[in-house]
C-alpha cells in the first residue's frame, strides 16, 4: 500500500511538474514503441495474468490522449530517420501474441481513429489456443514469480513442457475466455481490412529462445515468418522476442533469417542512432496503468 502511494505521488508531481511534457518536446530519441498484449471487451472480465489484460475503456482513453501529444505512426517509421520538422514525437502501437481480444476489439478501436499498429503472430497458437500463463493462474491475478521463473528457465518457455510440470505438480488449468485465447486465421484476415495494420512474427511457438539451441532457435525464426508470409499481404520483417528475452547467438540467427530488426519488451524510447537493431526497446503498457503513469511512460519515462 504504501509503495502504490509513493508511486501515484511521484506520477503527480512528474506530470503536474511538465517533466512528461519536457520528454515529448526534447523528442524521446528516435521515438517511442508500445508493447501491448490483449483488449478485454466490453462487458467481458479480465482473466488469466491481469497485467496483459487492458479494459478497452482503458485502452481507449489511451488512445485519446496518444493523438493529443504524438504522431501514431506505423513500426517502420519509428525506425528510420524523421521526414520534416514535427515537434511531436513518434509513437507506434504494438501488440503481442495476437490475442482474441486485441485483434477483433483492439484493431476496432484503431481503425475508428485511423491509427496505425503492427500484431506480433504466434502462429502454433493460432486458432483460439489458450497460453500458460493464463491458464495456469495459480496465483491471484498470474501464475506468480516463482512459477513464472522455474517456466522461463528451467523448462524454456515452452508451453507443452510447462503444462506437463504443472500437472505433475498438482496444478490445474483455469477456462480462458475466448477473448483471451489467441485469434483465428479468419480473425487475422478480418483484422487486416484496416489498411494501417501489419503483421509481425513472435515466432513459432513463443519459446524463450535464450534457452534453445542454435537449430531450435532457426526453426523458430523461418517456421513463423514462412506461416505468415504465406497466408497474408502485410507482413513486417519484424520479430518480437517472446517473454522479451534474448541474446547475442539469437539477435544473430534474426539477422541470418531475414529480420530487418528485433523488439524487446522492455528498455525506453528508441534511441536517435541504434547500434542494436536486433534488441531495441519498447515501452511495456499493462492493465492497471493510472492515467498518469500511462503519460510518463509514453514520454518515454519510466520504460521497464
């Protein structure tokens, strides 16, 4: 309790103080790029691990107050030098996992204010596959630290082997609403008649590749962007890394696949000149964001 007071009274006086406004003027570096995951509908409640889980209300309020302050651009526009003299920042929208939600909701709120957005695609998933970490909510509101940690390292990220342990462990899957389950074929074709949105890979299977082998971490790369490119127009040469983990053998294999840049989840704004284009930063938006904190964060501030 008394952490969340002296978060909201920092937000305040940041906010209150023009700090977030002196961000946007000096420019964020090269721009800012949201990490978004799910969209809960309207009349829907959130589930599995609450932090992915944004209340469109929410969303849209965001949204709002985006158009007011930035310029919404697509993803490759945040990564190439800036046209013109806009004092604005640049912002791109980014979703990951191709939730339900986000595709058929989410994509609804951007096309009525003509905002651009890239989806990253797990395409084993695709089809209204439920992910661990929200059927597996042992914990109020996620699958808690402990799980999560043992999940990522220990048995790599890969939701067949986590299951497996869950079960042997005692732990029993929760129903997922459909909202949370991850988007058909179909749902992703109807989501592309917005002409500002793209496609982008979040690999095969959602591994944490840091963990595989070298032949692991191919298959996961190629699998992916071959799946997309073969069903649909607008597809980006972008990955984004599950759980945003990577490493320098994997930034490597991105480069050999074809990639022409990899996003974390995590780190800032995108610097003005990157050395990196295989980990570059994004700003991670969870459900829960006070309006304040959402101001700060796409000022480029307080980015982890």
């Amino acid at each position: 309790m008394l952490r969340q007071h002296l978060k909201a009274s920092l937000e305040t006086i940041l906010t209150g103080g023009g700090v977030a406004a002196l961000a946007r003027r000096i420019g964020t570096g090269g721009g800012v790029v949201l990490a978004y995951h799910n969209i809960v509908p309207e009349g829907e409640e959130p589930a599995g691990d609450r932090s992915l889980h944004l209340p469109v209300q929410e969303f849209r309020a965001q949204l709002d107050a985006l158009v007011e302050t930035h310029d919404v651009v697509p993803l490759d526009d945040v990564l190439r030098p800036r046209p013109g003299r806009s004092s604005r920042p640049r912002v791109a929208i980014t979703f990951d996992d191709a939730y339900r939600g986000a595709v058929t909701c989410g994509v609804a709120e951007l096309q009525a204010r003509d905002l651009p957005a890239t989806v990253f695609v797990v395409p084993a998933f695709v089809g209204g596959k439920t992910f661990w970490w929200d059927s597996l909510d042992a914990a109020p509101h996620g699958p808690g630290e402990a799980l999560r940690e043992h999940a990522l390292s220990e048995l790599r990220g890969v939701d067949s082997d986590v299951r497996r342990w869950a079960a042997g462990a005692g732990i029993e899957p929760r129903p997922v609403p459909a909202h949370a389950c991850a988007a058909s074929e179909q749902e992703l074709a109807e989501a592309l008649r917005h002409p500002g949105l793209t496609l982008g890979s979040h690999t095969w299977s959602h591994p944490n590749l840091a963990r595989l082998g070298a032949a692991e971490v191919a298959a996961e790369l190629e699998q992916s962007l071959r799946w997309l490119r073969e069903r649909f127009e607008r597809v980006g040469p972008w990955l984004s890394y599950p759980y945003g983990m990577t490493s320098p053998e994997v930034e490597a294999a991105a480069m050999r696949t074809g990639y022409a840049a990899a996003l974390r989840v995590t780190g800032g704004p995108v610097p003005r000149r990157w050395e990196r284009p295989y980990a570059l930063p994004r700003i991670n938006i969870p459900a829960g964001l006070s309006r304040r904190g959402f101001t700060l964060r796409a000022a480029g501030l307080f980015g982890s």
